[in-house]
C-alpha cells in the first residue's frame, strides 16, 4: 500500500499520456497504481496529439447503469470519471431488474450494466447484450483478465454462450471456506491436541461429551451443532472429509453429479448417524441457527459452552475485534476478553489462534484445518466467486472506440489503487486521510458531514461506477487501516483450505419446476442422523425417488450448462 497518493496526479499523467501517446499498438500490461489510467492501443489517430479539437472529438459518450445510482448528475464522481477517461456519462437510474426489463424492452439500451448471473441467458435470448471478444478483454484490461483468471481459470466461461462471451464476471474476493474453531481451554482440560483426522476428531468429541471440558462437574457439553436454516452447511467439514456436500452439484469424471447421489455422502451420514447414537452431536441440532442476534445459534452455544467445534461461521465473523458476530459473542461471555478489548488500543492487534496460548486473556478458540477423511480429503463449504456480471449494450458490438474505453475503465478501476480509492470512496483530505501508519482510514467527522451517505449518493461514490468492486484480492485492504489490515491480512489466512462449493454458476432452467426436491433429500438426512431410517437399506433408493422426482432432468440441464463452459 503506498503511503501518499493524489488522484490529482493521477489525472494529469492520465492526460500526460493520453496526448503523448505515439503508434502504440500494445497496452502497457503493468498492474497496480502505476498502471496508466488510459490507454487507446491501435487507435484511429495513433500519431497523437495536443489539439483541443481533437481531444474533444476523441470524447466517447456513455450511458452507465449500476447499483445505488448517484441522486444528481454531474457529482464528483461523474466528473472524476469524465475527467480521467475522456468520457461524458448519462447515469441511467433504475432500481430493480424489472425496471431495466421495461428499459430494454424499450429499445433504450445502456451501454453498460450490472445484472445478476440468472438474467444473463434471458438477455442474451432478446437480443440486447454485445458479444465482446476475448481477445479485447485480454488486450484492453489485460490486469482484469489476469487478475479473475488468476481465482478461476474457468471465470470467463460462466458468461458465455454458444461459445461467445457476454458476461464480464465481477467477483467477489473476500469469498473463502468456511473457517473451523475449536474451543482451546476444552481441548486443554481433557488434555488433547488440535485434531487433523477425522479418527482424531472423534477422540476429541468423546472427551468433549464425557470428561466435563468446561470442569463443572456437570455432563452439559456436547461436540458440535450446525445451523437448520443453511443446508449448504450442515456438518459440511464432516462431509467436506468425503469431498462431498449432499445439496451442492459437484464434478466427478468430467461430470456433474448431485452430491446426495454419491457414495461418499452416504458414507459420511453413517458417520453422522454413529456419532449421534453417541450423543456427541447437540440434540438441538435440528432447530439450531446459523447466525441470529439470540440464544439460537451456533456462535453463542459455541461462546456460552454447549458445543466445543463450529464449522459454520465465516472468518470475518471470527476476527479478534469484539466486533465480528463470533469474536463479539465470545467475548460477552469471558471478563478477561471484556477487560482486554476495554482499551480502545488492543481492538486491531490480536492475530488467529492455532494453538493455546501460554499467556494473554482467556480462554480463546482455535482455528484449525478441516479434518481429513479415510481418503486424505478435507474442505469445508465456500460461496460462489462469481458475484455478478457486467454487460454492454448491443450498440457497442458496432462501436470498437466506445467497447475499447469501456475495458479501459474497467481495468484501471481494478488494477489501479488510487483512482480505485478514489471513485469507490472519495477525495482525500475530505473522505478520507492517512494513518500515522500510511492506511487509508474515514476522516474524522465525515460520516456527520450533510455529503455523507452510507452508498455514496450524494458524491457518485461506491458501487455505481465501481462494478468490480472487491474482485481485486489486493485492494481488500486498500481503505480501511488497521481493521481492514486485521480482516484480510491477518484472518483471512484461516481459511487456507480446500473450499468444496457448487459447480454449476447459474440457474438450472427448470429448478423452479421441482421446488419440493430439497426438502425431500433435508428430511431423509435428518431422519437418517437421528436413527430413523436404515441408512445401507434406504438410500440408494432414496437417491432413484430424488432422480425420478425431477433431479434426472436437473442432472441433464446441470450437465448441459457445464458442456457449454468447454
């Protein structure tokens, strides 16, 4: 991170090079806050110049859609843009996709917008959206194209159709498994390690149900929980230790399977099955929440002591600030943390813990590997990457001039800090300021200003110009000081595992037909864990009824859509 910037700077080397630029037929491939805002490789008139005249014929017309549309024209942002990649914008302000549906349907197209991944195939089918070539991407915004590619080689696939590219993934870097805690001062009174196994675990949650961990001379703890109201999540490092997850499709052999109908998934929900009839897992695991303000979910009965491990909990929630939905949990539970965080100095300086500290305030979870299965896998769930996708207007498939500086504009808003900061936050020395540590932090008072809204509306900051917001790793600490340091440098790292997500990117065409499907394979699970059913007798015949319910048909269109990425 540099420790001074000024976007005024970079305005005038943007025009600096903009006017000097001589028969270059190759953009710059440089990245970060020295990568030219501008560039117009192979342009009409490459022997440049510094006619005013010129400069102002050069100028290409945009209108722009985004979120969190700005309430005036002509804001500070706007003018930002304008200036720094001779563009004049028209903002189009729509609040739904229904209301761009009329727009488009309207014949008046914006030359650039911002959908979900489930309308890209509908848009594409009415013919509004511009195929923009690859090869373009590569040679406009070659930093946006290497850094999505860099967390999914397989990104640009996800926007395609019959082989051409519509979608410009915008991602969501912050994205990562789920982290795995384990309380410390439980596995230090029954004398145990951090498990890596799931033989270990076992031995572990054994202790944890009958050697009183929390020494009250009561039998009142049990292993583990997980949250009824995320099926993604339930138990998923117990099932990530047979690579599988049961309601996420996955790839087997080129293919794509349900993860219900594997052998593996079968093979784990024994183990769930065992490990109840043990009474190692809450009896309340079937009302249990993932992530409420109460009594009801994981982070307060892992904080309170009921449970000992959690696997369902993000890694921004287990930040050692008091303020993450864990973190802030853990510590209403325990006066040594309480008396800690009482100095405003100690908020941002502890780091995770992988093992129990010898010394500091107590007690603390640990955070730990997921645990491997009888194969050597682990992985725990992730989101999906893929957040959302920006799209051009089907004029701009006719407009090479207007389809070059639209990439131009993405790629410095991704790979250039300052003008970053800029568009998405605000001018220095009015938003925000230098930390006597060089973070870029909120000025003090700004957020009491009459300018100041929480989505950038009054200035034009924030998502509206800013469409690949968060899709570059490197800028999750640009602004923010010592909190955004101690979210994505210090804890993000727990999640250094295998993430075990979904394969298929956008909706099936006839999910919606078979709405009852899910629920059919949530009741079997937890008849199955609960000792119900037979599990070697029922499931494979469980999986055929699932199959014949409508799952075929969803396997062949899963199947289908993934043929298409190739």
């Amino acid at each position: 991170m540099k420790r001074k910037s000024s976007i005024v700077l970079t305005v005038i080397l943007v025009f600096a090079l903009l006017v000097s630029a001589c028969g270059k037929n190759e953009p710059s491939n440089t990245s970060g806050s020295n990568a030219s805002p501008i560039s117009s490789p192979d342009s009409k008139n490459n022997q440049g110049s510094n006619n005013d005249a010129e400069a102002k014929e050069a100028t290409v017309a945009l209108k722009w859609q985004g979120p969190n549309y700005p309430f005036e024209d002509g804001t500070y942002a706007q003018k930002l843009m304008e200036e720094t990649f001779n563009v004049s914008i028209t903002p189009v302000r729509i609040d739904d996709s229904q209301q761009l549906n009329l727009l488009l349907a309207s014949g008046d197209i914006p030359d650039i917008m911002y959908i979900s991944t489930s309308e890209l195939v509908g848009y594409v089918k009415n013919d509004v959206l511009a195929g923009i070539p690859l090869d373009m991407v590569k040679k406009f915004a070659p930093d946006y194209y290497d850094i999505v590619v860099k967390q999914d080689p397989n990104v640009f696939t996800y926007g395609s159709l019959d082989g051409t590219l519509y979608g410009l993934p915008r991602l969501d870097a912050a994205t990562a498994p789920y982290a795995l805690s384990i309380r410390g001062d439980w596995l230090k009174n029954v004398g145990s390690d951090v498990p890596k196994t799931l033989e270990q675990l076992e031995e572990v949650f054994v202790k944890f149900r009958n050697n009183d961990p929390d020494q009250d001379g009561k039998k009142n703890t049990y292993a583990m929980s997980m949250g009824s109201d995320n099926v993604h999540s339930w138990f998923n490092s117990l099932f990530g230790a047979y690579n599988t997850n049961p309601f996420l499709w996955l790839e087997r052999d080129g293919k794509l399977q349900y993860g219900f109908t594997l052998n593996e998934t079968k093979e784990a929900l024994k183990l769930l099955a065992k490990w109840k009839s043990m009474d190692l897992i809450d009896p309340e695991f079937i009302t249990d929440k993932s992530r409420t303000s109460g009594q009801d979910d994981i982070s307060y009965k892992f904080s309170a002591g009921r449970i000992g491990y959690a696997d369902n909990i993000s890694y921004d929630d287990q930040q050692w600030d008091n303020d993450g939905h864990l973190n802030a949990k853990w510590v209403a539970q325990h006066p040594e943390w309480q008396e800690f965080f009482g100095d405003p100095a100690n908020t941002y300086v502890t780091e995770p813990f992988y093992s129990v500290p010898e010394s500091g305030p107590q007690p603390v979870y640990v955070n730990m590997a997921p645990p491997t299965g009888p194969d050597g896998q682990s992985g725990t769930l992730v989101g999906n990457l893929l957040s959302r996708f920006i799209v051009f207007g089907k004029q701009v498939a006719n407009d090479d001039e207007k389809m070059e500086r639209l990439l131009t504009i993405l790629n410095t808003l991704v790979s250039n800090e300052d003008v970053y900061v800029s568009i998405e936050f605000g001018a220095e020395g009015k938003v925000w300021e230098y930390n006597d540590a060089g973070q870029r932090v909120m000025k003090e008072g700004w957020t009491e200003s009459a300018e100041y809204h929480p989505q950038g509306k009054n200035l034009g900051t924030g998502l509206f110009f800013d469409l690949l917001f968060a899709t570059n790793p490197d800028f999750l600490s640009a602004f923010g000081g010592p909190r955004a340091v101690q979210r994505y440098e210090k804890t993000k790292p727990i999640t250094n595992h295998t993430g075990i997500g979904n394969a298929v990117k956008a909706p099936l065409a006839s999910e919606s037909k078979y709405p009852d499907l899910s629920a059919m394979l949530q009741e079997y699970i937890m008849k199955a864990i609960l000792g119900e059913v037979d599990i070697d007798a029922t499931y494979d015949s469980t999986v055929a009824k699932w199959l014949s319910a409508g799952g075929e048909v969803l396997t062949q269109e899963a199947n289908d859509w993934f043929a298409s990425t190739k």
